[in-house]
C-alpha cells in the first residue's frame, strides 16, 4: 500500500511536515510520527487516509520494481 519511507519521501517533496500531514489525512500527529520513525503498522484505514491525502496532493507512489520503490509528483 504505502510505506514508511514513501510517507517521508511524498512529504518531502510536498514540503509537509508530519503535523500538516496528519491534519490533512485526519489523523493525530503521534500516528504519522509512529508509522515514519518506527517499526508500528498502521490500521489499514489510517493508510487508506494517508495515500488518499497524498493522491490529491499530487502524489504517485511507483510500485516495486526489483525491490525498490518510490514517489513523484503528477505531471
């Protein structure tokens, strides 16, 4: 779905930190800084909330490709 480094890498390039990012998907600030900093899984609806926060921000999540992935912004 998403992972931890996409989030940092879509703030990044969104220049979001996570208090923006967590009020913009509805969330608590605690939630985004656990999910980024460290090993906790999210509820799956708190990742369908963060994508779709990003989705309309412009964001595109590249899938995995040989291992790897990404972000970038829509053209």
């Amino acid at each position: 779905m998403i992972t931890k480094e996409q989030s940092r890498a879509a703030r990044g390039l969104l220049d979001w930190s996570q208090t923006q990012l967590a009020a913009k998907a509805g969330l608590g600030e605690s939630t985004i800084r656990s999910f980024e900093n460290g090993p906790r899984s999210l509820h799956p609806s708190s990742l369908v909330a963060i994508k779709s926060t990003f989705d309309a921000a412009g964001v595109v999540f590249i899938e995995a490709i040989g291992g790897e992935t990404g972000v970038r912004l829509r053209d």
